[in-house]
C-alpha cells in the first residue's frame, strides 16, 4: 500500500505518531507539507513563525532525504489551500491513505472534517492520531467520567495515568527506507520566504529539530534548578523551547519522559518542569470540551463584565501593546515580546493583569495581541493564560487578587537587570527608583539623565486607583455568580 503523511505542528522525522503508523502500514509513504494562505494571508509580511516554519520545513526536508537515503524521498511542500491540495496530491500519488496528527483548534477540525469529506468521496482514508500532547481529549477524566477543570486533580489523575507506553517512542529510523521518491513535478525545492510573500525577519531563536535540541541539551543540564529560577526574567530559568512544542520540532513525549525520569527520582526542578507539561495538556484538553472558551468566558458570568471601550481605551490599549504604560517592568515585557516575539511567563501574567485589572480591557484584546505576536502563540494556552489572569477561567487567580506590577517588580526583578536590558533609557537609575520612577527623587532622575515625560512616560493609570475600580467592575460577577 502507498501512503501520504501531512504534517503540521509536528514538523520532526523521529519520534513520531503518525508517520510511524504509516510507515508500519504502507511499503511506499510520502510525506507533504501544505503552507496554507488561509493561515498566511492574515499575517503581516514580516512575521517571525513564517520565518522559523520554512527554515523549519527546509531541515525537515533535508532530514527526510537523509534518512531515507535519496535525494528524491524529501518532503512535498505545496503552497495551496489544504482542503484541495491533499485531496488532488493523494489522488496524484496513488495513495490508499492519508496519515496525520490531531489538531484539536477550532479552525484545524473543520479543515480536517472537509479534507476527510473530500478524501472519502475518492475512496482514501485519514487516520489521526495523537501526538501534540501526551493526554489528550478524554483520556484523563474525573471518576465519575467527566472533564476536569481544576488542574491539581487532573494532574494527580494525569500523573496517575502515565504509563510507559505514553511516552513510547514511535521510531522513524528503522522504517525509513519506505520513505517513497517524489514524481519528478513534486521536486520543486522549499519556498523561500519572499516566494511565500513574506519580507526577511531576524529571527532570535534556532529553527528545526537541531535548533530544538540545542535548547533541550541546555536545558537539561540546568532543569534541576529551574524551580528556583524560573520565575525571573534576567535569568536563565526556562527551557524556550515553547516556539519547538508549538511545531512539533521536538516529541512531547520525550520531553515528558526525561522530566519524569526525573521527577521520580526526587528532584524538584523537574517536577515543576513535568507540571508546566501538564498545564499544557489541561488547556489543550479545556479547548476539546469547551470550545466555547475561544469567543467567550469559561465561567459565563464573567461575560457580564463591561470592560472600557472607545477611544479612551484604545489608546491605553496602544500604549500597553507598545510598551509606553510609564510601568518600568510591564513595559519591558512588552518590549522584550515586541522584539523577540518571546515573553517570559512571569511578564506574561504582570501584563495581562495589567491589561485587564489596571486598564479595565477585554482579555481577549490582549490575547489577539499575544496571538499575533507571540512565536509559541497556541490558542489553548494562550486562552488559558489570558482567562487565567482575568479570572474568568477555569481554576483562574481569584478576581479579588490584583498583581501590583511595582510589587512583582521589585520582587521578580530586584536589581532591575531585566527593565535595564529592555529600557536603556533607564538603565543609569539605581535599583530602588527603577521600578517605580515617578517615586524617584528628583536628583536620582537628574543623575540618570530621565526626564518623565520625555524619554521616559510617566504612568497612564494610578495602581491604587485602578484597583478600586476593577473591584466594582468585577461586583457585577459576584452578583450573578
Ligand atoms: P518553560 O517554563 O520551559 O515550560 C516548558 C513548557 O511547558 C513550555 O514550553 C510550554 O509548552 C509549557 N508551559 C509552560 N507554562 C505553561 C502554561 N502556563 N500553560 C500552558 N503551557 C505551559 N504558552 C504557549 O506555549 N503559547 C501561548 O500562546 C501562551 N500564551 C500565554 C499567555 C498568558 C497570558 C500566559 C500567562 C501564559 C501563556 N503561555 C503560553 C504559557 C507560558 O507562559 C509559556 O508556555 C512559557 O512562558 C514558554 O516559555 P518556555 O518554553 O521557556 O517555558
């Protein structure tokens, strides 16, 4: 039998679900990757994911051919609209089936149903198979066989579950020699990024699996301090490896697998580690049985909310997206994901408070932002993160918790290394006015060379203030709730 594999956001040839399904039901399989202009089109032309998934695409390609040890057996990469492409291709191979991983995001089942339609009217099949996440769907359910929407049950019930064929390797290697030549027409080298029409971006961060790995060989060597490190910006607590889940670049399983190792053998930096995996596959399965989430509150009386509207709003919305809040570390946040495309957990949740709590924005302003931004953007995650911070989600910081980003400041970024990084403009203040300038006596600021309100905002909302109102705009949940 011949087979075709689509690949998505599990751009890898090891450790891989479906291929290894088809290359252990079909004598000859093919591989394609289909750049979507559904997808493309409503991205601005400078966009760093572009960037990172052709470079990503180009190794794949690469890594294919080697594998199986002919220049002809690389991957197929189309420029089309999925929902004929894989049709028209499988029809063109020959194939009596197509193999792909699960995407559960709004957009992704639709695509899948209609391409399986298409599929089916020809005669060809479609397995998916899982493969983003190492639970997903309905696979860890309370006892009475409902989902879960409290993380710490669904962890002890997902860590209760994990057995080692969860994290079993799907090898590639000892199959690839099935890995079939293309026709001569479907040689056609990957697209560079100006034939995708998109403008050259620097991209910060090392694209493939080889760029994944160096992360991975990084981080393992320090993963047993990442829970005291990883909630402070200036250092080097996480992984990065977020941008690599997103496309599959590296297995989760894997992943999983050497967190857990760990874990079980005591070490506290890789539980923490193992316990961020999990969040991941607890906003992955809360999409899959609430899609709701993507438009709406989880919890519905949160829909209540009247947040600030018109042109008041946005322009503090402007301000807040381009870094100009007069709030030293929300505006280096913001700064380090305006020119990197990351932003570190700990500044994600201070500045989707600030968003939320401070200027009274709707969440789904600031997750749109993130979403259009963020190399490891990821709706489930990214829904979760926001929801979490407006407190409108499932097991959400309480409405009443308020973050004061002088205080998180002072605390997660005491000597200021961080805000000096990203607002130079600054850097010549000591430590104790860096956080909140406006306090800063008058011969501090002179000796920095920062006038406020000149190379420096002074702030766009009081915090005290800001609060007060917050609270008496979320009294219409408690009403309801
Ligand atoms: P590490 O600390 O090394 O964590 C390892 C991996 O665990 C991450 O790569 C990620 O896949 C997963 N992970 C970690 N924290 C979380 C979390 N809270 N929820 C779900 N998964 C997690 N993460 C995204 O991948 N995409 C997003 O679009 C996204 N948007 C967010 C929005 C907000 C408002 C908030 C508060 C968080 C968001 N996160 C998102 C979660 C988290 O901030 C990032 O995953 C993390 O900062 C990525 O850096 P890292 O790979 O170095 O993480």
């Amino acid at each position: 039998a011949r087979g075709l594999v689509w690949l998505r956001r599990d751009l890898r040839a090891h450790d891989h679900a479906a291929l290894r399904l088809a290359l252990s039901q079909c004598a000859q399989v093919h591989c394609v990757f289909v750049f979507d202009p559904h997808i493309l089109d409503a991205l601005p032309r400078r966009d760093r994911r572009v960037a990172f998934l052709q470079a990503t695409v180009a190794e794949l390609d690469a890594t294919l051919r080697s594998l199986a040890g002919q220049a002809e057996a690389g991957l197929i990469v189309l420029h089309a609209v999925p929902e004929d492409a894989i049709p028209a291709l499988a029809q063109r191979l020959g194939v009596q089936a197509v193999y792909a991983s699960h995407d559960d995001e709004p957009y992704a089942l639709a695509r899948d149903a209609q391409v399986r339609t298409h599929l089916a009217a020809q005669g060809v099949a479609l397995h998916t198979v899982k493969d983003h996440v190492v639970f997903e769907r309905s696979e860890v359910l309370t006892q009475a066989g409902r989902p879960f929407s409290v993380f710490t049950p669904y962890k002890n019930a997902w860590l209760r579950q994990l057995t080692p064929t969860q994290l079993a390797e799907q090898p590639v290697a000892p199959l690839a020699h099935r890995l079939a030549p293309r026709p001569a027409d479907l040689h056609a080298p990957v697209p560079t990024l100006s034939a995708l029409g998109f403008e050259p971006v620097e991209l910060p961060l090392a694209a493939g699996t080889s760029g994944a790995r160096a992360l991975l060989d990084d981080f393992l060597a320090r993963m047993d301090h990442y829970h005291e490190r990883r909630d402070f910006p200036s250092v080097k607590g996480p992984s990065y490896l977020s941008v690599h889940l997103r496309f599959g670049t590296l297995s989760v399983r894997e992943l999983a697998g050497a967190a857990h190792a760990r874990a079980q053998a005591g070490q506290a930096g890789a539980v923490a580690w193992l316990n961020e995996l999990i969040w991941r596959d607890f906003y992955a399965q809360i999409l899959h049985h609430w899609p709701h989430v993507v438009e709406r509150s989880f919890k519905p009386a949160y829909d209540a909310i009247a947040w600030e509207q018109g042109p008041e709003a946005e322009a503090l919305f402007a301000a807040w997206c381009e870094g100009r809040t007069g709030y030293p570390l929300v505006d280096a946040a913001m700064a380090q994901l305006n020119q990197t495309g990351y932003m570190h957990n700990r500044l994600r949740m201070v500045v989707a408070s600030f968003l939320v709590k401070d200027l009274g924005i709707d969440w789904r302003w600031g997750e749109r932002y993130f979403a259009e931004t963020l190399n490891d953007f990821d709706l489930a995650s990214n829904n979760g993160g926001w929801q979490w911070a407006s407190s409108s989600g499932c097991d959400a910081q309480p409405y009443f918790r308020i973050f004061n980003p002088v205080s998180q400041s002072e605390k997660f970024d005491a000597d200021g290394k961080f805000i000096r990084r990203y607002l130079p403009q600054l850097a010549r203040l000591p430590a104790k006015a860096l956080h909140a300038p406006w306090d800063a006596r008058p011969l501090e600021l002179a000796d920095a060379g920062v006038v406020l309100g000149r190379d420096y905002p002074l702030p766009i909302v009081r915090h005290d203030a800001a609060r007060e109102k917050t609270l008496a705009r979320y009294a219409v949940v408690k009403a309801t709730a």
